[in-house]
C-alpha cells in the first residue's frame, strides 16, 4: 500500500516536471523585444552591462525535491560587461541541471543564433585548494564580440534537498542596471520559510490554490550602481531577498532553521559518532597533558601537535560538504579539511577532559555582512571555541603556523555559530583594535656625502599588522622575501645587506624585524644645499578623488596605530635652512603626529598616526579625503640644510 502512495506521488512529480519544462520552453522573446534602442536611457548611465529580463521559479515538491527554473536575459553593452555574458551553472550531488537553452541577439534584438548542446562545457569545479569534489560546472559564450549585443539563457535545476535555497539578487554588480527581475516560491500549504529583505517596498504577493501557497516578488527599472571608496557591503546598496526554510531534509537527516540553536542541532546529528580517537592517539594525548596543570598550556600543547602532525586537504564530496571525516580518518591519513581538522581537535580536547565548540564561520572578507537575526546557513568554514572559566581560546585548525588562541584577519571580529550538545548559540570572535595593531620602527641611519644613506631599522609588527609577514616567512623561501622587500620599500635604488625576523608566538602574536639596507641617492645636493626626506620608510599612499555627491555611507574596518623614530646622522658643516613645522592633524577618522630637529649633527624625526574604524556618513567622505591628503603631504616634507662657507 505503502509502496503504490510513492508511486503515484512520483507519478504526479514527474508529470509536474513534464508540464515545468513545456511552459518553461514555450516562452521566448519576441523579434526585437531586445532591442538596444528599448532601454530606457537612464538605465544605461554608468552601466556595462543590463538585465533585460530575469524570472525565476522555486518550486518545492516535497522536503527532498525542488526545482528552480531560471531565464534571464542580458544586454552587454561594452567590452568591461563581457565577463557576465558566460553562463556558469554549479552542479554536484545535492544538485542537477534538467536543461539548458540559449539565445544571442544583435543589437536591434533580432535572434542570431541558438545554442547547441555540443558547445556546452563540462568542467570539472575542484578549486585549487582540493584534493577531491564532486562540483562541476557548465560553461558557455556565444564569443560575439559586436556590442552591444544581448545573451539570454533558460535553465532548469532539480536540487534533492530543501537546505539549499536560492537567494535573489536582482542587481549582482556595479555597473549592472535592471529593467525587470521577478521571483517566486510555490510550495505545499504546510512547507514554510523566512525571508529578509533588503532595499525591497513592501511584501510579496501571496496567493492560494490546490493546497499550495506562491509568493511573488518582483522589482524594475534598477539603475546601475557604482561601489564607492569604503561602501557597505553590496545587499545594503540594492535590492535582495535571503530566504530560509524553517525546516528541511539533506541526505538522510533531518533539520531545523527557525532559531540558531536549531540549525546548530542540525550539524550535531551530522557530527555525531565522529570524534573517536584511535587507541594509540589517545595514549598520545595523556601523555603530553596528564603532568600540565595548567588549561591553556594543555590547549597550546595539543594544537601544536594537531599542527605537526596534520595538514590542510579539502575533500567535499556530496553531504561531506557540510559533514566532517571521523578523527579516526584524520589521524590515519594525517589529513582533513577545516571541518575533519576541527572535529580531531575536538576529538583530541575531548580526551584531554576539555570541553570545546565546532564552530562554523564565514571567513575572509565575508565578515563584512552577517544577518544576527536570520538563522540561516551563512557559513564556509569551522574554526573551533574553547571556553575557558575568565576567557576563550579560539583555534584556527587549518593553519599549520599560527599562535594557539591567534585568529588573524581570516576569522577575527564576526559573529560566529558555536555549537555544542544544546544546539548552536550566535557567538562574536574577537577584534584587534589599535591598541593590538600596532607597527613600532626605530630607525638609525647615516647620511654619506655624495647622498647615499646607510640605514638600520628595526621594526616590531603586531597582531593583524604581522599577518602579511607572518604568511610569507612561513611560506615562501629567504630568497622570495627578499624579492618581497625590493618590491615593497619605497626607496630609491638600494641594496638590502641583511634581514632577519623573529616570531614572538602569543595569542596578540608579533614579529620582529631587522633591516639593514644601503639606499643610494636618498639625499639631493644641489651646490651648498642638501634635500632630505626625513621620513624613511612609512609613508602613506592614499588620496581619494573629492566628491560632493557621496551616496552611501563609509565602513572604515581595521583600526591601527604607527610609531616612527628616526635618527639620520648628516655630514659635518651643515645647518638648518629650511625646516617643516610640527604638523598635528585631529579627524574623526584618525590623529596623526610628526616633528623633526636638526641637534649636534642628527636629524631627529618622529611621527605617529592612529587609524580610526567605524562606521561615518556619507556627508564626511570629503573630511576623509582632506584627512588622507593632509598625511600624504605631510610624510613628504623635506629638509632643506645648507653648507657653511
């Protein structure tokens, strides 16, 4: 009986598809529907590239079977646009692709030609980071090179899981303009889901009808947008909807979304049964820890084993995206992604008796937009949180170098899910501020007659602003650090003597450098009269472009403080001619400092600037720029001495 149900309900999904894909064929564009001349004109102000035409259809079948149906339609209008007229569509396991349909037309909207199956690319989408995925990818361009021209393409996936939903995102990029874009969802009556909007008036149309619910949403006539210096993260400039399904199936299990400790509950079923040590390993952990006392010496000991004996491998094959590889595996293969290494550490604090948390996170630039109130999947990797009794230990488990307790710029400062028996709780990482970030430099140098500077600088770099450092000492050989220094000082010609760096390993790790370089021609003489730029080595770079038409606010992310102290012994018989006066410039975006003396033959010079984050509005961008300007001027200021008779 049991048997016949499933039959006939696959009877009726099949014949859903069937009729899914006639309508989905049967609607093309009209002979000249396309036409360049059709846009309105404020549409193509600033824009390379306009969506002529989007729908998309989400159509949930049952927890373990949706299809979405896209066709869209793009004008590419120059050369800059001719990136987005490649269709990519990503499938995998968890997802298939039913169809695929193009069209390309001219400028006039007439149609040149359809595509042909056979030019369809089949990649394989392992990234470079990958020993093993099952994603692949098709490809396909009309490679028409005659702009403007439009592109336009019907898709239609079969997903057999509800975890990944689509999101809609009408406007994509800058320079990117929308005559229209229209989604929506059709599910049964009793399938339910969130949504947060961004940028979009009013709610969806709803409607009702054979047990099932559709939602529309629909927007028009979106003008192209161009990202300015230090915007917000591109949701908050356009219009977007991030949708979640409150509950869902993935593979053989079962979850939840309508809290965060739900979801959480979700990855524990997922991780359940996984962290099993084998024997040997266990022996392993007691004997490095059972004699330390101490909590976070136990902890430091263990993630530099975890670090010795293990490295980085990304493996994502169906569900084993979201599901990590048993501790057992790890300490086999003494391999794992960021969920299997996160788990064996897991594994191996468990065996320690100290309690932790797989944590998911969004890293790199990801940080920037988080939804706090969303509970929905808006991770890309795991880390792990050891609560202590006064504080935390977070742990980068894929990094084979880092300080134990030390998150860097990858994961530090965003909101993250820490999970444990209960389900998840929504967690912060910690942010380095200007007290952490901090660059000290002592320079002494001396200044040779004919202009050349012998110098010595000693520099001490601490937590995000050792991380570039920390990455290429680690990484690369003495021979590519050095290339990396002849490429980053801005210096005349010089030849660096020696170098030399030093770690100081902490949870607010630093690095400690020593160069010693011979820079020829840093001085100008001209006659009696020396130039000299008493500032070295830490000069700013950034000037911005006034613009009282600023749009959007300003996101100014990482906060620092820089110390200089320069001491440049001149050649005998020289005084002061001209000499800068003490600069001192106080803005909401910063403070900086700097003097300089001529005393028995030395120039003493100092400087200093504090680097401000925060959030400013859009009427202060000019205040900015004058900020900006004002240090760029600053740091270039000369000395003039000149010789005795």
């Amino acid at each position: 009986m049991i048997a016949k149900r499933q039959e006939k309900f696959m009877n009726k999904l099949s014949l859903f598809f069937i009729c899914f894909l006639v309508i989905a064929i049967g609607a093309r564009a009209g002979d000249g529907d396309y036409a360049v001349s059709k846009i309105d004109p404020s549409l193509l102000k600033n824009a390379s590239v306009v969506k002529r035409s989007e729908e998309q259809r989400f159509e949930i079948g049952s927890y373990s079977r949706t299809v979405l149906y896209k066709k869209y339609a793009l004008t590419i209008l120059n050369e800059q646009g001719e990136e987005l007229a490649y269709l990519y569509e990503f499938y995998d396991k968890l997802r298939s692709i039913r169809s695929i349909e193009g069209r390309l037309y001219n400028a006039e909207g007439h149609e040149i030609r359809s595509l042909r199956n056979k030019e369809i690319e089949d990649r394989s989408a392992v990234s470079e980071i990958s020993l093993m995925e099952d994603s692949r990818v098709k490809v396909h361009n009309f490679y028409y090179k005659i702009y403007p021209y439009t592109v336009e393409y019907e898709v239609i996936m079969e997903f057999n899981n509800t975890l990944m939903f689509p999101h809609w995102f009408p406007q994509p990029f800058e320079k990117y303009a929308v005559e229209k874009s229209t989604l929506s969802i059709k599910c049964p009556s009793w399938f339910t889901f969130r949504y947060k909007s961004f940028n979009y008036n009013g709610d969806p149309a709803i409607s009702e009808a054979d047990n099932k619910k559709t939602y529309v949403w629909q927007v028009s006539n979106l003008r192209a947008i161009l990202k300015e210096y230090a915007a917000p993260d591109f949701p908050y400039l356009t219009t977007c909807i991030f949708f979640s399904p409150d509950k869902f199936e993935l593979g053989n299990y079962k979850g939840a979304s309508a809290t965060w400790q739900e979801l959480g509950q979700f990855q524990v079923q997922l991780n359940t049964g996984r962290d099993i040590l084998p024997e040997e390993v266990k022996q392993k952990v007691h004997a490095m820890v059972d004699g330390v006392s101490d909590k976070r010496e136990k902890i430091r000991l263990l993630y530099e084993y975890l670090q010795k004996t293990t490295r980085y491998v990304s493996i994502q094959l169906g569900i084993g995206g979201f599901q990590p590889f048993a501790a057992s595996y790890v300490a086999s293969k003494s391999y794992g992604d960021c969920k299997a290494l996160s788990n064996y550490m897991y594994a191996l604090l468990k065996e320690a008796n100290i309690r932790s948390c797989y944590t998911q996170i969004r890293a790199g630039a990801g940080k920037y937009f988080f939804m706090p109130d969303f509970s929905t999947d808006q991770f890309d990797h795991i880390i792990l949180c050891v609560p202590l009794e006064k504080d935390t230990m977070w742990l980068e488990c894929t990094d084979q170098t880092l300080p134990a307790g030390y998150l860097g710029s990858f994961t530090c400062d965003r909101y993250a899910l820490a999970i444990d028996e209960n389900g998840g709780k929504l967690v912060h990482t910690p942010a380095y501020g200007m007290q952490q970030n901090t660059q000290s430099r002592k320079i002494n140098a001396v200044l040779q007659e004919e202009g050349n500077l012998e110098l010595k600088a000693f520099t001490r770099y601490q937590a995000l602003q050792q991380d570039n450092i920390h990455g290429l000492i680690n990484n690369v050989s003495r021979d590519r650090v050095k290339e990396y220094l002849h490429e980053e000082l801005d210096l005349p010609t010089y030849e660096i003597n020696n170098f030399d760096y030093k770690e100081n390993r902490s949870s607010v790790p630093s690095i400690d450098e020593s160069l010693d370089i011979l820079v020829s021609n840093y001085a100008t003489i001209t006659g009696r009269r020396l130039f000299i730029v008493p500032n070295i080595m830490t000069k700013s770079y950034r000037k911005l472009p006034f613009d009282t038409a600023r749009k959007y606010p300003l996101e100014m992310t990482m906060a620092y403080k820089d110390v200089d102290s320069v001491e440049i012994e001149i050649p005998k018989g020289y005084s002061s001619e001209a000499m800068p006066q003490d600069i001192s410039i106080d803005s909401e975006f910063g403070r900086y400092n700097c003097s300089v003396r001529l005393k028995d033959n030395k120039l003493y010079y100092n400087r200093s600037i504090e680097k401000y984050n925060g959030n400013f509005p859009a009427k202060d961008y000019n205040d900015l720029v004058n900020f900006y300007d004002a240090v760029y001027k600053a740091d270039r200021n000369k000395v003039v001495l000149i010789k005795s008779e």
